[in-house]
C-alpha cells in the first residue's frame, strides 16, 4: 500500500530554498511514478517561482533513492511493441534528469544514503552533491542486465572521463562517498549528523546569491560540452548582454564601485 504524492515526496520552502524529500524510507526510496511526477513538477514550480532561489533534494531514511521502482505505473495494455520502452524511459526516467538539468534555480543534492541506478543518476544531474559519509553510489543497471538509462552514459563521463565511466558502469560496484568525492562525483563529504546542515548551509547562500545570473552560468557550464568553442563563446556573450538587463547585475555593479556588500534579490 502507497500513500499520497505529497506525504511520498515532502515538500517545504524556507528562507528561499525549495526542500524536495523523497519520503519511502522503507523502500531505500525507490521512486515510484507518481513520486518522480511529483518531483517534476516541484522542479518547475521552482524554475517559476521568483521566491525560490535554490532547490536541495534529499530523502529520509537510510537510503537516498534506490533506483526506479515501477509499481504504480499506468497498466500496459496490450502487447509490448518495438519503440514502448524507449517511449517509456523518454517519458519517465530521462524527463526527471531533465527536469534536474533545466531547472533555473541551482539543485543541491543532499545524499544521505545509497544511490543507485536512477538515483544515482538523480543526485549526479544537480549542480553540487553532498554526501554523508555512508552514501554510495551504484551504476546498478549492469547488475540487472540492463543499459544505464536516464542519462547515465550522458551524465558520468562529463564527471568521471570515459574510461572511468565504463569501469563504473561495466562492474556495478559500489562506489562509498570518499572515494566518490575523490572521482569528482561529489563535491564534498560530511558525517551523517551534519548533512542537512551542510545542505542548508549551502543553499541558504545561493539563495542570497544573483540567481539569475546563476541560471546563466548553469546553462553554460551545462551546454560546455556538447559544443565547440564557438559556439560556447557566443553563448556565453548573449547570457551576459541578457544577465546585464537584470536588477541584480546593476546592483552587483554599483556595490563594487559603492565599495559595499551586493543584497541581491534574484531579479
């Protein structure tokens, strides 16, 4: 038995930080199709809401979220044919690491358990990742038999390299936090007590930061790769003739001549 979207994804926003928890403790947090619509739709409630300055997803438990569990699913019906599971991962597991990638405000993961699979993935697509010192992280599908999906193969050899990638994807091992942090995978590691705080810590001052510059700065750090050079630097001149008509650039601008601290306001 399931319960409600709201009480399997928590939800709260406090001093300009969007909370997203995934709240199936008892099943490591595997993440059920209503949960990832949930988690969908909270991304671009962010991306819209000019009060939300930054998002954190974390999860309860002792688990972050164990990869996909797909009970709860709409029913197939009829017979599978050739194009239903590339409709469905389309559909399902790529437009949640979308969702991630594209949200306007930074996403902070907050890692407080195994990620593995999807979840794995969940937590690589934010744009920083904290981990508690027993989180780790598991390219699982290899176990099952399966090709990484929800843009696995995309996601971590942009992090890792693609030799180290491979290794990660073709054995399936666990990964714990240290050595995660050591790969790149993580920016930082903290004990278990000290994750939501650390969490906080960080999102609380990207909050306060300019946040539509920091859209901006997503956009082209995450579109850095898939270009050449050219394309990069025109890109990176337009975000800024953009970034330039905002409140905050003008008020970035006058502190420094001012000679005093910036109060953004994320407009």
């Amino acid at each position: 038995m399931t319960g409600s979207p709201e009480d399997e994804v928590l939800h709260r926003i406090e001093s300009g930080v969007s909370w997203i928890t995934l709240n199936r403790p008892e099943a490591m947090n595997a993440v059920t199709w209503d949960q990832r619509e949930r988690v969908i739709a909270l991304l671009a409630e962010a991306s819209a809401d000019p009060a939300v300055r930054a998002v954190v997803v974390t999860a309860t438990g002792k688990g972050f979220c164990a990869g996909a569990d797909l009970r709860g699913a709409p029913a197939a019906t009829g017979e599978r044919v050739a194009g239903d599971v590339a409709r469905m991962i389309r559909l399902g597991a790529q437009r949640l690491i979308t969702a991630v990638l594209d949200c306007e405000k930074p996403v902070l993961a907050a890692v407080n358990g195994t990620a593995a699979g999807i979840g794995a993935h969940l937590a690589l697509a934010c744009d920083l990742v904290i981990a508690a010192e027993s989180a780790r992280f598991i390219e699982v599908f290899v176990r099952r038999g399966l090709v990484p999906d929800g843009g696995g193969a995309y996601l971590l050899p942009r992090l890792v390299g693609p030799q180290k990638a491979k290794e990660l994807m073709f054995f399936g091992d666990a990964v714990p936090a240290a050595e995660a942090e050591r790969l790149g995978l993580v920016n930082r590691v903290v004990a278990a007590g000290e994750l939501e705080a650390t969490a906080r810590e960080w999102a609380e001052r990207l909050a306060q930061g300019p946040t539509r510059a920091l859209a901006l700065t997503k956009q082209l750090v995450n579109a850095s790769l898939d270009g050449g050079r050219a394309a990069a630097l025109a890109a990176e001149a337009t975000a800024q003739e953009i970034n330039m008509t905002t409140a905050d650039a003008n008020e970035g601008v006058a502190s420094f001549v001012e000679r005093r601290s910036p109060k953004y306001l994320g407009r």
